[in-house]
C-alpha cells in the first residue's frame, strides 16, 4: 500500500533520547535526564485545583474551535498588561499545544510550494511540518556573529522571494533572543516584502538579563502571527493548550481549519488555564524561572571543567548549547555513549542543525539544581576517560 511522501519527515530525536532514558529508569537505573525542555516542576498548584475542580463539577464536551471566550479574553488582558499591546480577544486561538498553533499558522498562511526561512540551529519540528505541507524550507545559517538569529541584511542577500519567516524568540536551542529594535526591523521588513513572519514566543517569561521581551503581537496589523503555550513558562507540557496571536486576515482561515482538524482545543486544559493566568500560578512560574537561573548560573560557572566551547548566550529559554567536538565524539556517539557509559540523557545538536550538529550538544536545565550539579559531575568525569 502507499505511504504518502509527505511523512518521510525525520523523527524528533529528544524524544527517542527520552525513551531511552525512561526505559533505563524503568529496569532501575539512574538516568538524570535533561534531554527534554520540560519543566520539572509541572503545573502551579493552582492550575492542578482549578482542573480538579473541572473534573467534579463542571462540563468538559466541546467548546468552540478556537477555545473558550473566558480564556482568550484573559489571555488579551495579558498582552495588554505584559506587553502594553491591545490585542481583541477575537484575534487568539487555542490549539492543542504550540505544535497544533504551527500546523494551523502555516496551513492558513502558507500554499504547496511557498519558500518559507528558518534561522539554523532551530528547533526541528518546524521545518518538519512545513516539509509534510509541501513547502519549501529556505536554510538560514546564522552562527555567533550574528546571535544565532536571521538579520534584514541576511534576507536581503537571498536570490529568491520568500513566502514566510519563522522566528523565535527566545530560541531553542540557543536561547538567544531579539531585542526591541531588532524584531521591530525584522518585522518592517517582512510588512515591506510581503513575507508572512510566523514569531515563535512559546519561552517568554524564561528570561536572564534587563532587556524588555518584545512580542511580534505587536505587528499583527503588518501581517505577523504569534505562537505562544502553557507548556514552559507554567510548566504545563502535557496539558497541551498553546494559542495564536492571528492578524484580521487569518482569523477566519484558522477558525475553520481548526474546527475540521481538531474541534476545539483540550477542554479541561482551557478551564484550568484559566487559573494559570492568575497572581498565584503566576508567582509560581516566576519561581520556577529563579531556579533556571541558578541552574544556568551553575552551568556557566562550570564550563572551564566542561570544556563545551563556543557556547550559544543562553538569554532565555533552558538549554545550553555547547560545542563537543574536541572531544573526538560526534554529538550523536556522543549523546549515545554519556547516556550508556554515565547515565546521563541529552540531545544531540544533529536535532536542530542538519550541518554542523555534529559538533554541538543542548543541555535542559529546566531541572532541579541538584540533578544538574550531579550531571555536571558525571559529564566532566565521563569527559575525562575519552
């Protein structure tokens, strides 16, 4: 029988890292695992009463395609306290996560055929799904010099038209971010060449330094999307409720493509959102976001030992990048050989940079302190017998 084309995609390595370190838990051994982006602490207290709650009492059938008037509204109020950005209510979707905000965004926004640019390394999944639409993925290699983040001078120097920009914001797996004037600029840009810019905002609130986060919600009236989730900044992975920040444009084609692809998003999730949105889970998110920090502090105080050098500035997000190759592994051997040899999981950067990954690892420390300082030492005395 045929197998259509279109899924000839390559699978998402952390996940299969993942399983790997789970099955190894699972016959007993210790695997510190900080191979996924999943915060450990999960959901506020708050968020997990406000489903309990739910549950017990309250209606979960289906709500409208693009979620729950209540949720929205509040999550508009957000843009408007965040961001000083006024964003109607009618313009944010509820998905199934972040990853059904791209599918909807780039089947609204983008025909077979149509060239869309993502920034190399860059998280996989988008130029996956745009490959199983039948786009064409336009590689943008930007390395240190640039931030690791596309630049107008960049797109400018590109011999065909584009159709489309990803950018992200915090990035994963870098972590570096665009200040103000720079997404302004990558914004004017995308407005004055016609190019949809699809802004992937899912780490805001995970953030390091004094600069403001700028949202591209900001120039929706330009043509841009937000992507946005629950899943990191209020540890809420598995709960699977992201949104999009639509312009008046795409309103429309989301909303009927979302209520043929999935009927409205998680219910349950939408309701305990709600919550999520509060003082109290908010107090707890930024909680979470200091015990990062000290992780990240941690790591940075330690790469001398580690030897990981060049290193991508991990302004947001919870990854460290780091180059390996002095070590004489290739990164998958290498994440293959730490997870066997030392029990510790993480990602090769083959996941997120088909070119030069071989070279890089990504280190989650969305981690309590502890199992990162344990993998810390594990690594560098790994290091130490190659």
């Amino acid at each position: 029988m045929k197998v259509a084309t279109r899924s000839a995609v390559p699978p998402f390595a952390v996940m299969e890292i993942l399983a790997a370190a789970n099955a190894r838990r699972a016959r007993g051994e210790d695997v510190l695992v900080l191979c996924a982006g999943e915060p450990a602490a999960g959901a506020p207290t708050v968020v997990r009463e406000r489903a309990a709650a739910a549950l017990a009492t309250g209606h979960l059938g289906y709500t409208e395609a693009t979620g729950i008037p209540s949720l929205r509204a509040a999550l508009a109020a957000h843009y408007a306290a965040t961001y000083d950005v006024p964003v109607p209510p009618d313009a944010i979707a509820l998905t199934t996560g972040s990853s059904g905000a791209f599918l909807l965004a780039f089947l609204a926004a983008f025909d077979v055929g149509d060239r869309v640019a993502l920034a190399r390394p860059g998280y996989p999944a988008y130029a996956n799904i745009l490959t199983a639409l039948g786009c064409e993925v336009v590689d943008l290699p930007c390395g240190p010099d640039q931030r690791y983040q596309p630049t107008p001078g960049q797109l400018d120097a590109l011999t065909e038209p584009l159709d489309g920009l990803v950018l992200a914001s915090p990035a994963n797996p870098t972590g570096t971010m665009v200040a103000p004037d720079e997404l302004a600029a990558l914004a004017t840009w995308c407005t004055d060449h016609g190019v949809r810019l699809i802004s992937d905002e899912i780490y805001h609130g995970i953030t390091y330094g004094a600069e403001p986060t700028a949202t591209a919600a900001a120039y929706r009236d330009g043509g841009a999307v937000v992507v946005s989730s629950f899943s990191k900044f209020w540890g809420m992975t598995g709960w699977r409720l992201g949104w999009l920040v639509l312009p008046d444009d795409l309103v429309d084609p989301v909303a009927a493509l979302a209520g043929n692809l999935a009927l409205c998003p998680p219910t349950l999730a939408q309701h305990a959102a709600l919550a999520a949105l509060g003082e109290d889970a908010m107090a707890a998110a930024r909680a979470a976001v200091d015990g990062y920090a000290a992780c990240r502090a941690l790591l940075l105080d330690a790469l001398p030992r580690l030897g990981w050098d060049p290193v991508a500035p991990a302004d947001g997000a919870f990854y460290l990048y780091g180059r390996i190759d002095r070590f004489g592994l290739d990164s998958v051997t290498y994440c293959a050989r730490l997870l066997d040899e030392a029990g510790v999981a993480l990602t090769p950067g083959t996941d997120f940079d088909p070119v030069d990954g071989t070279d890089w690892v990504r280190l989650s420390f969305a981690a309590p302190i502890a199992t990162v300082r344990a993998a810390v030492e594990r690594i560098v005395a790994w290091q130490a017998t190659l």
